[in-house]
C-alpha cells in the first residue's frame, strides 16, 4: 500500500517544522514507508491531496494544524477520493482530534497510524468547501480576522484576549435560517455549525457532537449583551453554556444561511468570503475513513 506524508513547517506559526525529526523517526523504526511532500503556500496541501488520489495512494497522512487538515480534506473529498487520512497534530489547536479520539502527542498520532485501526466519520459541506470540524458565523469571524492580524504566538491566551476584547465591540448579525421546514430570523452574536466538539482549543462550543452520527450541530446565541456574553463564554469551557436560555442547540442535516451582506465564514479556523448573501450547509455521513487508536483515548468523545 502506498502513502504519501503531507507536512506543513509554517502550522502553528513555524513551530510544527521542530517535530519533523520525530516524525520521520518513528515511522523509520516502524519501517512505515512513505513519500514525502511538504506545502509551500495556502492551498498547496490541497492540490497535494488532490494529486495524491490521483496518482493512487490508499493512505494520506498530513502533520499540521487545523487549516491544513481543511486543505487536505477538500483535496481528497474534491477528487472524489477515498484514501485512508491519518493526522499528526503539529498545529496550535487541533481540534477534531478531540472528537476522534485521537493522540495529541507525535509519538501517539505515529503509533495510532502505523496501528492501521480505522473509522469512518462524517464531512461537513459549507458551499463548495468541505469542513471536518466546524464552521462559524457572525462573533467569531470577527475573532479571527483579530487573530489573524496579530503578529505574536498564536497561543490559547492570545486567542482568548482577542474574544474578551470582541465581547465588547461586536455588533451582531441579522441572519435568516431555514432548518427544513421551519424559519426563522435572528439578531445573533454567532452560529456555530460542528461536526467536532470543540474549536480554539478549549472552547467546548458543542459537547453534544458525534462526528459520526450522520449530522450537525448547530448552536446559535443571541446577540446579548456584553455581561451576558461574558456569562456565556465562562460556560463554554465546559460546554455548560448549552443549558442558557440565550444558546440554542440543534442537530441538523440541511441547513440555508442567509444574511443582509455577502456571508463571512470561518471554516477550521480560516477565514472564507462567501461571495453570496444565501450559503447552504449540509452534511456527507461517513464519508471518510480516519486513522484512529484501536481502544479511544480516555475522556474523548469518538
């Protein structure tokens, strides 16, 4: 069987490229062979992935973070294909591992796909992009074009400055949504559609989450105020936010967004400009087979 190994030196800041040694290491003690091919620049790991079907590989394997996972993701599913993917996580959240169990660690993601265990989990559609983890509209787009400006360590406590600083200054968005038959319009602080149970690292936005359960969870918080954000992000460490009368909770297979503007996504944490004022949501029950421990990792959710 052939695999081909997709690296990201730029995840996490530039950080991700100190682990490689490790990496290559322990696949060289496994006798774990593979090809190499490192991404260069923003939707290089997608065409890898998409050529990589195409030559033919059965396992594709990406050491990054979240929005490399996303590029491999869409490389794959775009090709129509149907390799095995294996994630090493070198990013600085790395969050649908939390959902799938998987080791945060390099020597634990290494040994959980030299393993060969595998499941398979659900793909989320957001237009003509494919999402693994989560998409977002509305406050915590705005956090993430703050983040993207910032020139420091993309670090859990600079992430979390930024969101305390937006609780403050963010107006909301009005949003129309159409959950099969029924409608409704919204003043929102955001939408969360997940597939994983968590984004930026250690917020718990959906705790319900099932990557595998064949749909979406949508959390959708109205535009409160200030005080009562702040209630509402103090939860969400702990996924308790979900029991506030202002945080509605649905699962979904289908969903239609509309907005008074073209529609601003954050997809795995990169933002995405919709070029419409209407985007549909939809999800591809287990659509893609994922490397994962033979026994799940202790208090994650698979």
């Amino acid at each position: 069987m052939s695999t081909l190994l997709i690296l990201n030196p730029k995840a996490a800041k530039g950080n991700a490229e100190k682990h490689f040694d490790r990496i290559f290491q322990n696949f060289k003690d496994a006798k774990y062979d593979h090809d190499i091919k490192f991404s260069e620049y923003p939707l290089h790991a997608e065409s890898i992935a998409n050529d990589a079907v195409k030559n033919g590989y059965d396992n594709i394997l990406v050491a990054g973070g979240d929005g490399t996972l996303n590029e491999v993701v869409n490389g794959i599913l775009k090709s129509n294909g149907d390799p095995l993917l294996g994630i090493i996580p070198t990013g600085t959240c790395n969050d649908f591992i939390k959902a799938a169990g998987i080791p945060a660690d390099i020597q634990g993601s290494c040994d959980t796909i030299i393993s060969g265990n595998s499941r398979t989990f659900d793909i989320g559609k957001a237009g003509d992009r494919y999402f693994i983890n989560a998409v977002g509209i509305g406050f915590d787009v705005a956090v993430v074009q703050e983040l993207q400006k910032t020139k420091h360590l993309n670090s859990f406590l600079v992430y979390l400055s930024i969101v305390i600083k937006k609780i403050f200054r963010y107006k909301g968005i009005e949003l129309f949504i159409q959950n099969g038959k029924d409608q409704s319009r919204r003043h929102a602080l955001m939408l969360t559609i997940a597939n994983g149970i968590c984004y930026g690292g250690n917020f718990n936005i959906a705790p319900h989450a099932d990557p595998a359960d064949g749909s979406l969870d949508a959390i959708l918080i109205n535009n409160v105020s200030p005080f009562k954000r702040l209630k509402i992000l103090s939860k969400v460490f702990s996924g308790n936010h979900i029991k506030i009368p202002d945080v509605h909770v649905f699962k979904t297979d289908s969903l239609t967004i509309k907005s008074v503007d073209n529609l601003l996504l954050q997809i795995e944490g990169e933002l995405m400009t919709w070029l419409s004022k209407e985007i549909h949501i939809t999800i591809l029950p287990k659509r893609l087979k994922i490397a994962v421990p033979a026994s799940p990792s202790p208090g994650l959710q698979t």
